[in-house]
C-alpha cells in the first residue's frame, strides 16, 4: 500500500534506501545522493522554473561547444556503465546524455518539481531522478534485476507492463521497478505530477563526478526544492561501496 501523507518521514525513507552489494561490484566508483522531501507545494511549471531551465539550457550549450556530448565526462563514464551490464548507450542513453541532447532545442517543460530536477541535472552534469514518494511501496532500492519485476509504462499512448533484462541495473521498490536501466527510463506509477507533495530524488555518480560535485549538486537542487512551501522538509544521505544500509 502506498504511503498517506501523515505517514511521511523523510529520515526514514531516505534510510531505508540501499544499493545493492552487486552493483557496486560492477562499478565500485558508484555513488548516489538520496533526498527525501515532504511539504512541498506542487504545480505547473512558473517563472522560477523557467528560469533555471533556461541556464541548464546555456549551460549545456557552452559545453557542447567543448566536447561532442558522448565525450562529456561524465556521459562518458555512464556508458561505460550501460555496457557493463548488456545495455547499449546508442540505443538506451543515460538520463543525463538524454537530456543533454535535447538542451540545444529546448529542454521539456514539464511542472515544477520536473523543471527543477532536470535543469538541476544538466548543470551539474549529473543524471538525476525524482518521483512520488507517496507512491512507492517498501524501500528503495538498486539491484540487478531478476526479469520478473513488473515496469509500468506506455507504448502508443497505453498503458503497458514491461519487465527489466535478466541483470539490468534497476531502481525498485516491493511492488516492483520505478527506474530501468539504472537511470534511463522511469516508471509510470511513482512519476510526479502537479499534485505531488511528497518527493524521492537519486542522484546517481561514476568517476570522476567526487563527492564534493555530488554534494554541491544536492545543495543546489535542495535549495531550490525549499522554495517550493513554507513547510518543506528535506533529508538526504550519501550511499556508496562502503556505506551499509540503514535500518528504519
């Protein structure tokens, strides 16, 4: 059963999220940033959110003109990645490389929380994730699937359940996958809406994004995040090779 609002604890959560010992076995450079937010004031896109779009947009421009964007440093490490565990980068790009692509055309305006983790994204360089909390059931996690997971997504404008590759590095949670191919697609049932108040944010790094860039990007997309309700709450936690899981 999904989480009800009064249920909320953002500590909780974000301790609650584990990497599988597996993962890091594949790529023992991996790290990620969980934030966890509670009391957020939702809704369409606005000034502020176009605003940050629009420097992503800049941003991604100017580095563009440095380097071809599979030479980008850390798009680079990220398809190194997806070949290690069967996928193939020209086929299935990683969150950030997609997104990079699309900055020189426009990148989508989508709502609020969206604008924001994206643009936050391509700033920073750094693939990054967010969905609905209230929507998730158990932990979080990141595991090597099994290809029996369930993936809610669509195809031709309907509703489909797909199921992740034998091996294939997935988010998921107890009722099945919310991100496949580490952090290529996600999943139709914990996606955030207008409506969402209650938000889950993975920020995923290789070599040579350190701890310190990671950590700046997560200033910089809770910032932003406090701005959106008087009542924001924000945690957030570090996993990486040797962090064991916490219990709630």
């Amino acid at each position: 059963m999904s989480r009800a609002v009064s249920q909320v604890d953002v500590h909780e959560f974000v301790d609650s999220a584990s990497v599988d010992a597996a993962v890091f076995g594949l790529r023992p450079d991996y790290h990620a940033m969980v934030l966890a937010v509670a009391g957020l004031e939702a809704g369409p896109s606005d000034e502020a959110s176009e605003a940050l779009l629009v420097a992503a947009e800049a941003s991604a421009r100017a580095a563009l003109r440095e380097h071809p964007v599979q030479e980008l440093p850390h798009v680079a490490a990220w398809r190194d990645a997806y070949r290690a565990f069967g996928a193939k980068p020209q086929r299935t790009r990683n969150s950030l490389e997609a997104l990079v692509r699309r900055a020189e055309s426009g990148l989508p305006r989508v709502n609020r929380l969206t604008d924001i983790y994206n643009a936050i994204s391509v700033l920073h360089q750094v693939p990054l994730g967010g969905e609905d909390l209230l929507r998730y059931v158990g932990a979080p996690r990141l595991a090597h699937a099994t290809g029996q997971e369930a993936f809610d997504t669509a195809s031709g404008g309907e509703a489909v359940i797909e199921h992740p590759e034998p091996g294939e590095v997935v988010w998921r949670d107890d009722q099945g996958v919310t991100c496949r191919r580490w952090n290529w697609r996600q999943g139709r049932r914990t996606q955030l809406s207008d409506s969402t108040t209650a938000a889950f944010f993975v920020l995923d790094a290789l070599a040579p994004l350190d701890n310190a860039a990671l950590g700046a990007a997560a200033d910089d997309l809770a910032t932003h995040l406090a701005e959106l309700g008087p009542g924001v709450t924000i945690a957030r936690r570090q996993i990486s090779g040797g962090t064991p899981p916490v219990s709630a």
